[in-house]
C-alpha cells in the first residue's frame, strides 16, 4: 500500500463527507440567511423563530436528497470494497 493509495482514499472520503454534508448545510445556511434578514427588518429576536425554520428545513432536505445521499454512500462504500484486494500488496 502506497503513500498516494492512502491519500487517495482520505481524499474520497472527504470529498464524500462534503457532498453528503452539503444539501443540510446550504438549507441550513439559506433559510439562517433568510431568516437573519427578516428579523433584522421587522426587529424581533426570537431565538425560536431562527432555530425551528432551520430545523425543518434541514429535515426537508435530508428527505428530498435521500435517495442521492444513499446512492453516494453505497457507490463510496462499494468501491472502498473493491480496493481490499489491492490493500495488502
């Protein structure tokens, strides 16, 4: 097992973990952003009025994306089976 084996799988892991991260997150960041600007404009600063919209919103996310984020996972995971053999030489 080389050195740019094993950097080459912790690359694809990341690059995994960041497209797996990124459909919650940008949700996340879209409606914090959203909500941010109404609150600054309408002046109210209710805690809940931020975290509930964020909150559902990352859970729509998580079930639109679900069928993409289980289909990147299992392409990752079955092609991390398929370097074993080349993990011991």
């Amino acid at each position: 097992m080389t050195q740019e084996f094993v950097i080459g799988i912790g690359r694809d892991a990341m690059w995994t973990a960041f497209l797996l991260s990124a459909p919650p997150l940008a949700a996340a960041l879209i409606i914090g952003l959203v909500v941010s600007i109404f609150q600054a404009v309408t002046q109210i600063q209710e805690m809940t009025l931020a975290i509930i919209p964020k909150m559902i919103g990352v859970l729509l996310a998580l079930l639109v994306t679900f069928p993409w984020l289980l289909e990147t996972i299992s392409s990752y995971t079955i092609s991390l089976f398929r370097l074993i053999p080349q993990m011991t030489h």
